[in-house]
C-alpha cells in the first residue's frame, strides 16, 4: 500500500478520516482484499455523518505499490436555526390535541456538528414557549493522539406549565398550570449537569461512561393528581445518575441499515438511597440482511428491564417513547418496569435517484432512495403497580405496509398504514434523523 491521498475535506482533519480506515500506508493488500476495504471504508465514513458523499479509488501504481485516494463532500456542519417543535411523543400524539399551539417550543437552536474538524459537537438551546429551556453541551470523542479516548459534559435547566401527571386510557395524561387553580406559575422543573467519557478501541466498539447529577421539582398540584409521582410522596428529588453504554455497529448505513448488525447494551443506576431507587438494564439488537435483489429484511429487537419492579411513575415510562414503541399503537403508551420489542420489516427498494440541488461540490445533487415496507411489531411491557391501564401486563401486536424516503443528512420519512390487535387501523407519520 503506497501513500493515501484525501480531498473535499475543508474542515475534517485527515487523522479522523484515516481513523475509519481498514488499511494504511504499508499494508499488503490482495486486491480482492482491497475491495472489499474500499467498501466498508466508505460505509464507515459515511456513519461518520460528516460526508454527504465519499468516493475512494486506486489513484496510481508504482510497482507493487497502489496509492489510495479518498474524495469526500462535507456536509453543513454548523445549524443555527429557528426552533420549532411540538411537544407531544409523535405527530398522532398532537393530532389528538388539535395541533394545539400552545403544545409547541420554539426559539434558537445553535448545533456545530464538527467544531474543530474533529468530529466534536457543539450544542447550545434557549426554548421558550410550551416549556423554558436552556441546554449546553460539548462533546470531544477524540481527545488524544491515539484517538481512542474522549470527553464531553454540559448542563440543562428547564420548566415546564404543563405536565404528564398520569396515564390514563393507555395514552398520557397532562394538566397545565392554567387550569389548576391551585398551582403555580410552572409544574415542574429540572436541573442536570453532566460529564462523560468515551473510549473506542477499534472501528466497531465503542464505550460510553456518563455521571450526571439531576434535580426534578413538581408543584404540589402534580402530586394531588398522582401521589406516586415520586417516592414517598417527595415534590422533589435530588440524585446522582451513572450509566455505562456498550455498542457494536457494523452496518452499510448507520441511519437506514439494509445489511449488518448494531448492537447496544446498557447499565444505569440512579440515586443512591429510598427516595430515587432505581436500575435499568437494556439490550437492543438490529440485524438486516440481503435476501434478493433490491429485497431486504431486518428486525430490531429491545429489551428493558427496570429494578426493583416497584417504581414511582417518574420512572415508569416504557412502551410508546423514544425509539421503543410498536407501530400501529402510536396513539398510545405503556407504562412499566419491564418490556421487550421486536419488529419485523421486508424492505422493497422502489427508486433510487438523485436531483439536481445547488452549484456547490459539496451539495450538487439530493439523493433519494423509496423502500415500500411490509411489517409485525410484537411487544410486553410489565407493570407491577399501575394496572388499570388495558395495555399492561398483557401481550401486544400490530402489522401493517409503508413507504419508506431516505435522503441526505440521514433524513428519513416513514409512512405507515397500521393494524393492531384492538381491531383499529390508520395512518402514521414518523419523521427520524439521526444527524
């Protein structure tokens, strides 16, 4: 292997691309061997999500040595823009309101997604509107020369009028300080601060360590709807947070996987004595295979399990947030200390094609790839104490079709058309970017 040649890289240090490298100057490569590298070179950088495009080829030969060259398009690094988004877990959760207003944030969201060249991050939030929010982080991935080691930390603060005191009919329950006449001005408010360290030693793994200390206050009009919200009926919590994060990935793309496996495990304890007494313990497994041309199938398997099983409703969300949910209940959540989630989706590659976007190198062109889906969500979530809800304690399962849009920056749009085991069906929008 000769020398390695990088361009399009205006602002990316060369170190942090040829950290994604399976070769380097000096290596002997078999060119079957080489090919397969370029390959799996290229899916990593593009997980970097730093390139909108890379594109690596032998440059030239001299003898038995082949120089390399990588051509990378960066993408937009730096996003200082308006702020605007409802409050509510997905869309179906705001329609439900109306698309009420007043449910929404907004003000200025400041993010540099590569501060220094070094992939590194810089987040700064000020939101006002539904809830007062200020955050900022700085995350360093790649501190020293081995770049193996890194660092992060920052802090959050924020109040909130309006909060979910309860579930009720297996779907969230809020009450807003303007309707409680006994409350006060803000139901709730949060302060947490937070440092964390990174350690990757290879290509695939990487290792997360994260402290926090947190506070959560409620107002005491919270409590009178739920005298569970916290432990021993406290209005408020002051506990240390320590998590540990293990994740494997070896997929073609990071956002969309079609071939490869990412695996994430997890262990985090939270307080140290009766009144914020909590364990959580996760696994989640994606796998996605090749079956012919332009036909996939993947799964997405998640298991949490929360200890002691008896928790206060602080930390009873489970089903129905984040990434844990099943398509077809998106109008509803499950509470618990214990759940599992597997879906199951075959991908149908439709189009495959990009248009003409600006005169810039970098931004020439926006692809798009069109899957139609077909799918079945299996789910169980546990609930030691909170059982009048239908959904708890009992096996869930949905199924449907969709169609899938992926575009730069990882932006992918989901529509679905979803059954579930209650006899009801409808249309869903999920909008999902990792970047």
């Amino acid at each position: 292997m000769g020398k390695i040649y990088i361009t399009g890289n205006k602002k990316t240090k060369n170190y942090i691309i040829e950290r994604e490298l399976y070769f380097k100057t000096g290596d002997s490569v078999s060119l079957h061997e080489l090919v397969i590298s370029f390959q799996r070179a290229h899916d990593r950088l593009i997980n970097t999500h730093l390139f909108n495009d890379v594109v690596i080829y032998l440059k030239s030969f001299r003898g038995y040595e082949a120089d390399i060259a990588i051509d990378v398009k960066e993408r937009w690094y730096i996003f200082p823009v308006p702020y605007f988004r409802p409050v509510d877990r997905n869309f179906s959760a705001w329609a439900a309101r109306h698309y009420n207003l007043n449910r929404v944030n907004y003000g200025a969201k400041f993010t540099h997604f590569n501060f220094t060249g070094r992939n590194d991050q810089l987040t700064a939030w000020l939101i006002t509107g539904y809830a007062r929010q200020f955050e900022l982080y700085y995350n360093q991935p790649y501190a020293d020369k081995t770049l193996k080691h890194g660092f992060g930390g920052g802090f959050s603060y924020a109040q909130q009028t309006e909060v979910n005191a309860l579930t009720a009919g297996n779907q969230q329950y809020f009450i807003n300080s303007d309707t409680v006449p006994y409350a006060g001005k803000y139901l709730s408010e949060t302060f947490s601060a937070s440092v964390r360290y990174f350690y990757r030693p290879g290509l695939k793994v990487r290792h997360l360590i994260n402290f926090t200390m947190a506070s959560a206050r409620i107002d005491s009009a919270v409590a009178v709807w739920n005298p569970h919200y916290f432990n021993h009926d406290k209005l408020k919590v002051v506990y240390p947070e320590l998590a540990y994060r293990f994740n494997y990935t070896d997929v073609d793309y990071v956002a969309y996987p079609l071939n490869g496996i990412i695996f994430e495990t997890g262990l985090t304890r939270r307080g140290i004595t009766k009144e914020m007494d909590f364990w959580q313990f996760y696994t989640k497994l994606t796998r996605s295979w090749p079956l012919a041309r332009k036909f996939w199938f993947g799964l997405e398997n998640t298991n949490v399990l929360k200890w002691p099983l008896h928790q206060p409703f602080y930390n009873q969300s489970l089903l129905g947030y984040g990434d844990f949910f099943l398509r077809g209940l998106d109008r509803y959540v499950v509470d618990g200390t214990a759940g599992i989630v597997l879906r199951n989706t075959f991908f149908r590659e439709l189009f495959n094609f990009s248009i003409p976007f600006m005169h810039v190198r970098s931004h020439d062109r926006i692809p798009f790839r069109i899957y139609a889906t077909a799918f079945t969500d299996y789910g169980y979530a546990y609930n030691a104490d909170f059982k009048a809800n239908s959904l708890v304690n009992r096996m869930l399962y949905s199924g449907g079709f969709g169609l899938d849009i992926v575009t730069f920056y990882d932006l992918n749009f989901r529509l679905d058309y979803s059954f579930n085991q209650l006899g009801q069906n409808g249309l869903f929008l999920h909008i999902r970017n990792d970047f």
